[in-house]
C-alpha cells in the first residue's frame, strides 16, 4: 500500500465511505493457465501447448525486469478460493469495489498477449482477453467496464478489433502499453488511433510492454528500482513521439489517457517541448500549435503512482497546470503499489474538484452515466 504525504504535512482529504468513485486502473487476472482457452480457436490452443506464447519476443532479446504474479501484487489480495490476486470478481467486490463505493472501474488486462512477434496469435490472444472480461467481469457487474486490448504492432488488425467491438457499452477505452517497437507516433500505430477516435473511444497507454530494447538509451539497468522509476520516461517518450509525429493534429477528437506512470513530469515536458518546436519548428510543419496546446486539450492522466512532494502546494501547482479536469483517480488494485482512496490527496482541496477528481472527470471522458 503506498502512503501517501508524510507525518508532517496535513491530515489528508478526508473519503467517506458515501464518497462515490471511480477506479480507472484495475488490473484482472486470469485465475489459471487454461482460462482464456474457451475463447480461442483449437488452432491457438494447440499452439500454446507446443509452442507456448514467447512472452517478451523470446527471452534472447532481453526482458525487462518483470512484474510479475505473485510479487506484484499485495499480499492480503490472494482470493480465497485460490488462485493469483486479481482473479476473482466476488474478492475484488469485498477487497475494492464494495468498500469503497466504487462507481465505475476501468479494466486494464496485463499479460495479454500484445505485443507478441506472431502477430496472428497476438491478434487471438487479444480477441480472447476482450471475449473472457465480458464473461467473467462486466456482464457480471455493471461497474466494471472493460478495456478493448489489441495486438498493437499490426495497426490493420488493431483497428479491425476496435471497430468490432465499437458501440459495445461493456468496453470504454483502447488499451496501448508504452514500450513498443517503435515510438507510438509512428505511423504503424496510427490505424489504431484513427478507429478510436471514429469509435470515439480513449487511448489508454498503460506503463510496460516489450519492445525488445532496453529502458535506457544506454543499455539494461541493474535493478528493479530503476525499472520502476523508468514507466515515466517511457511515457514521455511515447507522447513527445504522439505529438511530434502530428497524432494530435491529424487526429483531433483523439483522447490520450497515460496511465499509471505519474503526472509530476507533465509541465516540464511540455515547457521543453515548446521552447524546442519555437526554435525547430520549420522541421516538423505539421505540428501546427505549441505541443503544450496539443498535450492540454487531449491528454488525460490516471493518478497511481501518485505524486508525494514534500509540499502540498507543489502538488497543487502541478495540478493547477494540468487542470483538476485531466486527473483520473485509480488504485492501481490488486498491485503492491496500490493508492488507498482515503489518503492520496491532502486537505484543502474544493469539493467540486474532489468529487472531479474522485468520480466526474472519468465518468465524463468514458461517457458513463
């Protein structure tokens, strides 16, 4: 559990268990090996038991330090009934939607299969996922909503998911992880964007993926703990790239969420983005308004991990730039890093951006009543 604001600053906000939420990035797991199996064809059945998945592109290129079941996850989030945390419904209603008056809660599925070389059985592996949080979650709680996960590295069979799942009330957003083969503004992605934003779906962008380089630009790190601390460099690249590459601009009613990387590193980037394109700009013509205009109208941000500065008020300055409207609240549940609703933002905050921050500014962008 990570506690947020240290013993000398204020008391936090106080969360009332009337204080309705939203979670926007609950992580589902599958509760065994066999479970997606059911949604596949015997063809991709048989394969996984031959050949299995090839997780990370083969482990010759390196993986990054993993997050694994059961180390990822909190210790107390094991189900009952057994199996790994994050698999049952009936112990996420007790353990996270039940108590804390969970209104809506946003489905990311990790481990699912984007990303893989085999771009056919990346295709099904996601199909599977999309089919198997329909059966086993939404259909069985109404506040649960589902994210559309695709096989990011072929766009034309991305966009060929998004737009059959289109219109289906169970799913709110489009699923992206941050590491990639390419930077995410590349045009092998932009297929992905332009069926979202005709499906006026979100994008969210998920911390890891593989695509087969190191964090750095340097090589592989020596510990877990700059791994961690990288999930934000990863995202800052990933949406310079966005706005670079003129995503934004050619795609303008496209919704970006950047999830679970922190937002603290958002004013910055975009101050230096902007004092860049003024000097640089005759390179990149068709990004036509400073990238800060691009990144405030279309970018959203969850809050885990959220940010812990030894001031409120720095906090609340870095809020201010990007707007209490762009935050989305999230647990980050069942993983060890998960924010408690009750203690990540201080004293002082308005009720009308409390209840924003808590619950209006997702249900507005994920268009849930």
């Amino acid at each position: 559990m990570n506690i947020q604001f240290r013993e000398n600053q204020e008391a936090a906000s106080p969360l009332t268990v009337k204080t309705a939420i939203a979670d926007c990035d609950i992580h589902p797991a599958r509760a065994t090996r066999t479970e997606l199996y059911p949604y596949l064809a015997k063809r991709w059945q048989h394969h996984l038991e031959v050949y299995g998945v090839h997780a990370y592109q083969g482990m010759m290129e390196g993986p990054p330090y993993p997050k694994a079941q059961p180390n990822a996850s909190r210790r107390d989030a094991y189900p009952p009934e057994g199996g790994p945390q994050g698999s049952s419904l009936a112990f996420m209603q007790k353990q996270l939607l039940d108590p804390n008056n969970v209104q809506l809660g946003v489905l990311n599925p990790l481990n699912t299969g984007q990303g893989i070389r085999n771009h056919e059985l990346s295709a099904a592996l996601c199909s599977a996922i999309n089919d198997w949080q329909i059966d086993k979650w939404t259909s069985k709680d109404k506040r649960l909503k589902a994210s559309i996960v695709v096989g990011n590295e072929d766009g034309l069979s991305a966009a060929a998911e998004i737009r059959e799942r289109a219109g289906d009330k169970n799913f709110v957003q489009v699923l992206l992880l941050s590491r990639n083969v390419e930077p995410l503004g590349q045009r092998r992605y932009w297929p992905i964007y332009q069926a979202a934003e005709e499906a006026g779906l979100p994008v969210g962008v998920h911390a890891f993926g593989f695509g087969g380089n190191p964090i750095t630009p340097s090589g592989w790190p020596s510990y877990y703990i700059e791994e961690m601390v990288g999930h934000s460099q990863c995202q800052q690249s990933a949406l310079a790239s966005l706005v670079l590459e003129g995503v934004f601009e050619r795609f303008p009613k496209l919704k970006m969420v950047m999830i679970e990387a922190g937002f603290g590193w958002a004013p910055s980037l975009a101050w230096r983005l902007d004092k860049t394109w003024q000097r640089l700009r005759s390179e990149v013509p068709h990004v036509k308004r400073p990238p800060s205009e691009y990144i405030r109208e279309q970018v959203w941000w969850t809050t885990q991990p959220m940010e812990d500065p030894e001031s409120r008020e720095d906090l609340f300055d870095v809020i201010k730039w990007i707007g209490w409207d762009r935050l989305l609240f999230a647990t980050d549940y069942p993983h060890w890093d998960y924010d408690e609703p009750s203690r990540v933002l201080p004293a002082g905050v308005s009720e009308a951006n409390r209840e924003a921050f808590y619950l209006g500014n997702a249900k507005k962008l994920y268009g849930v009543s």
